[in-house]
C-alpha cells in the first residue's frame, strides 16, 4: 500500500505540472493583448504598458512561467488586475465556502443515491423500481441552475419556508446543496443499481444463498461490498463535477464563493483571479482523485484478502 | 468491450462492405430496443421543429412589443411573453436550433479530435501513447464546466466559442474510451493476420479498427450531446455564451431571472426546453448502449 501510495503520487506529477501550464497559458492565448484587454479599451498606451509590466508579460515565456510557478509554490498567485488585492487572500476567503458546497452535495448524493440504487437493484423491475429510473433519468437531464431556481421560486417565495440566497446558517444550505446534490444522486443511483445487478448475478453470491445465509446478508455484506467499488470511482468523479458545478449553484443562490468569483472575474476580465482559482479548483479535484484511488485499492484489496 | 464482428474471410471473396454490415447488425438491435427509439423518435421530432419550427411560428422572437409585457401562458400566448413582451413559445422553437447546433457540433468537434487521439495512442502504444494520455489527464484534472468556463474565458462569450469550448472539454473522454476500445481489438488474431497479408498502418486502423469500435463511440457521442446541451446552457446563463437577445435557453433563463418571482411561467418553459433535449438524448444513449453492449445481453 505505501509502494502504491508512493507510485501514484508520483503519477500525479506529470498533471499537476500540465494543469499549470494550461492555467499559466490561458493568459498567452488569450486573441490580442492581454495587457490591453485588462486595461481596458479606453486604457491609452502608457496604462497598458504598466499592465503588462505588471503582469511581467515583458519577460520571456520561460522566465514568466518560472516566476509563476515559483511564486504560486509560495502561495502567491498575483495580484487582482481591478481591485488590487492578493489574488490567494481572496481565493483563501472564498475557497471553503465552495469546499463545504460540493462536500455536503456529496454526501447527499452518495445517501440518496446509495438508497435509491439498493432498493431498485433488489426490486428490480417493480414499480418501485421503474419510479426511482424514471427520477433518476430526469435528474441527470435537469440543468441544476434552473432546478435551483425553480427551488426558490417554490420553497422560498411560494411557501416561504427557506430563505432566497446566502450560505451560513442550515436553512441556506439546504437548497443549494439539494440543487447541486440532485445530478450526483441520480448518477449514483444508477451506477449502483447496475453494478449490484451485475454482482448478484455471480456465483458467489449464488453460492451465499444456497448455504443458507440470510438475504439481508446476501445483499449487505456479500453483494453491496462489491458493487461499492465502481461506485467509489464515480463519486470521485461526481466531486469534480459538482466544484464545477458549484459555479451555477451558487451565481443562482447568490453565494460568495470560488465559482461565482471566477465568473465575476472573467466578466471584469481580471485574470490573474481566474487563473488563480481554476488552479485552485483543479489541484483539488487532483487531491481528490488521488484519495479515490486510494481508496478503490484499499477496497479491492479487501476482496482479494477476502 | 466492443462487439467483434470478423469480416476478414468475406471481405475479398463476397464484397460485403464491412461497415455496412456492422450497420446494419447495429440497427437490428437497435430496433428491438423500447428506450432507445423512444429517445431517437423524441430527437427526430426535436430536429424536425428546429428546421421546420421557425418557418410556422408566425410572431417574431427577437422584436420587442412593449403592450403585450410578461404575459401569463394563453391561448394567444401559449408559454406566456417575457420582460420585453416577446411570446417565450416562439422564442423556444427558434432556439431549439441553436441548441441543437451547439450539441451536435460541439460533439462532432470532440468526438473526431478524440477518436484521432484515442486510436493512436491505442494503436501505436508505448510513448505515443504515454505521451498523448497524460496530456488527456491534465484536460481532465479541470473538474467539470470549469475548464470549458476557462476556454471561453480566454476566447469570448460567443455561440462559436461555446461550441469550440464544450469539444475541446469533450476530447478526453472520447480518447480514453476509444483507446481502451483500440487496445482490445488490436489484440485479436485477425489484425495480426491482415497485416501479415501487407495492410499499411492506416488501412488496418480505418477498414478494421475503426468499425469495430464504433459501438462505444456511438454510445458516448449521443450522451455526450446531453452533457454538451446543459454544459452550453450553463455557460449561456452566466452570461459567457450566447448572448441577448439570441433566444438561447440558458440566456432566456439569465434574462428572465429578475422577472421569475412573479411571473415564473418565464423561467419555467426555457428550463423545461433544455429537460426535454437533454433527456431525448440521455434517453437514447441509454438505449443505444443497452442494445448495443453485448455484456447486458445476458
């Protein structure tokens, strides 16, 4: 496990370098100058030539890329092009606002999903089962910013039950998290239902039965076991699309996090704030998926024991 | 696993066009698959109203008319009319094209660019392989809309560059399957066999490989049309696609927002336009690789 653990840390080496360089580069590619792009249009030619010694974009590209790095390993990512301040503080202040966000979507997802794709699996083809498909199906095809609205428009202007927008206290956390959890369920519902089909139709679990051993059992301890493993990958995955995600749930809730920042930002065109914080975001979801693999080998492990 | 279908002996002897063939084992399958046609026949429909549509709807979608402001649905309006009296009914049909256009094109984009890549790093193996998938690593470290939200960042809100966006966001994930799929069929005897018989590289990868692994893509393609719709919608509602007064759903939406509290028949048709597409092809894709995965079948 430590061999393993060691192995693909270094695997992650390669990506986190790839992912600075593409976040590095989205400055570069941007058509024109970016330096007079930040400026602004009405920006004469002195401002655009402070923006871009500012922005070091006078250096070469292996020199400007170096300081990037070198400046991001200690925490510096720049400063905002509009308000001046240190891009890191202002991530520092949002980022577990959008942490907490898809964490707690997660969950809700993994519960919800967990249940509705065990009692469809060992209810196959009842009612029950056609009804929890038929949800699922429509929560994966739902865009979660309307789902959010139409969240709002019932749950707080209708019947005035929880607030509009904010994040803090329990009451604002429910609807955001139901908004962005909903899509993750609906996917983990499915991912369950079909690997536990596809477990309870192997020998072993066959041979449980036939020993005797009780069906609870059978399908809690022989069968769910098992068919967790694909579902582990798929949460892993779910995590990254819900941080992206959190960019919508939280322009509709209002909430002050990464993803409403990173939008805000790129419609001031304040770079350095964008690159700063899809480099945040996808160092973490790098971190994540490191812990899911780690955690798919520790399960896998325990069947081979087993 | 893809479906095998070896055409090695009748293909010089009987003309039978290896293609065609795996066509038409595809369709029967199809054919017999409730879900699956269920979704195509929705999607048929959705293409005939982005064509057709436009051309029966007699009021304009984009022209103002101040008299007639957020209307609820009638039976002159059937969807209502939104902030700027526009009749929302009208404005759903024509955008059914524009959402349509993004999808297909998006994917087309992506699914060519990650076949390419998928198929070479697969065939050739070893550093071009390495190589070519660590690259598509670091495009899927970007979690979800983010990197597609990154790209148009860069390049500008526009319709062309939600569309360049969502296949650039779309590549990795045809090359990861594709090269997965490549891997398997290149392990089969008759590929060795073909290319004993003289068969260049790009012979063997378009008459043998690429037929053999057109399951799998078919299947991605369809729910990758799914992903790229809401993905569009989404950069749309946030102001970075398409923008006002083009009759985009996702725009429609954003536009809509300070309106819905009281007149929420605006918010509501948009989002259901954008449910109805999405799940047409989430419905299809489903089908499709039920039908065509031949791992279900038992």
């Amino acid at each position: 496990m430590f061999v393993y653990t060691i192995r693909r840390l270094i695997q992650t080496i390669p990506v986190i370098i790839g992912v600075t360089l593409v976040v590095f580069l989205m400055m570069h590619l941007i058509p024109g100058d970016p330096a007079q792009i930040m400026a602004g249009e009405r920006a004469d030619e002195v401002q655009v030539e402070q923006m871009r010694d500012r922005l070091g974009l006078n250096d070469p590209y292996y020199v400007q890329y170096a300081s990037f790095i070198s400046n991001a390993v200690q925490g510096d990512l720049g400063n905002s092009v509009r308000s001046g301040r240190a891009v890191s503080s202002e991530i520092g202040a949002r980022f577990w606002v959008t942490v907490e966000l898809a964490f707690y979507s997660t969950l809700l997802s993994i519960f919800i999903g967990l249940i509705a794709g065990i009692v469809s699996a060992t209810r196959r083809n009842s009612l029950l089962d056609m009804f929890i498909m038929i949800f699922a199906l429509f929560g994966l095809s739902m865009p979660n910013f309307w789902l959010g609205l139409m969240l709002i428009q019932y749950f707080a202007l209708r019947i005035d039950w929880l607030p509009v927008s904010g994040w803090g206290s329990p009451e604002q956390l429910l609807l955001p998290v139901i908004t962005l959890g909903t899509a993750g369920a609906a996917i983990i519902a499915r991912m369950t239902r079909s690997s536990m089909l596809e477990v309870i139709h192997q020998d072993y679990i066959r041979t449980a039965r036939a020993k005797g051993v009780p069906e609870r059992y059978v399908i809690y301890k022989h069968a769910l076991r098992n068919a967790l493993i694909p579902v582990v990958t798929v949460v892993g995955l779910q995590f990254g699309v819900l941080l992206g995600g959190a960019v919508l749930t939280e322009t509709v809730f209002a909430i002050n996090g990464l993803g409403r920042f990173v939008v805000e930002a790129i419609r001031m065109r304040d770079f350095p704030i964008v690159q700063g914080s899809v480099l945040v975001l996808a160092m973490l979801f790098v971190f994540v998926n490191f812990l899911v693999d780690l955690s798919y080998r520790v399960l896998n492990k325990r069947i081979e024991l087993d | 696993m893809p479906e095998t279908t070896v055409n090695v002996s009748t293909q010089n002897t009987k003309r039978i066009n290896p293609q065609l063939e795996n066509f038409k084992t595809m369709w029967r399958k199809l054919k017999t698959n409730r879900v699956a046609m269920a979704g195509g026949i929705l999607i048929l429909f959705f293409i005939l109203v982005s064509f057709i549509g436009p051309l029966l709807t007699s009021l304009d979608p984009n022209s103002p008319d101040v008299s007639s402001r957020l209307q609820s649905p009638s039976s002159e309006h059937w969807f209502g009319t939104d902030n700027h009296g526009r009749d929302i009914f009208t404005r759903i049909i024509h955008g059914m094209s524009i959402t349509l256009y993004i999808g297909f094109s998006s994917v087309a984009i992506g699914m060519v660019v990650g076949v390419f890549i998928g198929i070479m790093a697969g065939y050739y193996g070893k550093r071009t392989d390495a190589i070519l998938m660590r690259i598509m690593d670091v495009f899927l470290a970007f979690p979800g809309i983010l990197l597609a939200l990154g790209i148009v960042a860069v390049l500008g809100g526009s319709i062309n560059n939600v569309i360049i966006a969502i296949a650039i966001f779309s590549i990795p994930v045809f090359a990861r399957i594709v090269r997965g799929s490549t891997l398997s069929v290149k392990k089969l005897e008759y590929i060795d066999a073909v290319r004993a018989l003289g068969a260049s590289d790009a012979r063997i990868i378009f008459r043998h490989i690429l037929p053999n692994i057109l399951s799998p893509i078919i299947v991605q393609a369809t729910l990758r049309v799914a992903t790229a719709v809401l993905t569009a919608s989404g950069l749309s509602f946030l102001g970075l696609g398409a923008q006002p007064p083009t009759p985009e759903w996702g725009a429609m939406l954003a536009a809509g927002r300070n309106y819905m509290w009281e007149y929420p028949h605006i918010a509501l048709f948009p989002g259901l336009a954008i449910v109805a597409v999405v799940l047409a092809f989430n419905l299809f894709g489903d089908g499709v690789r039920d039908a065509l995965d031949p791992k279900i079948k038992s």
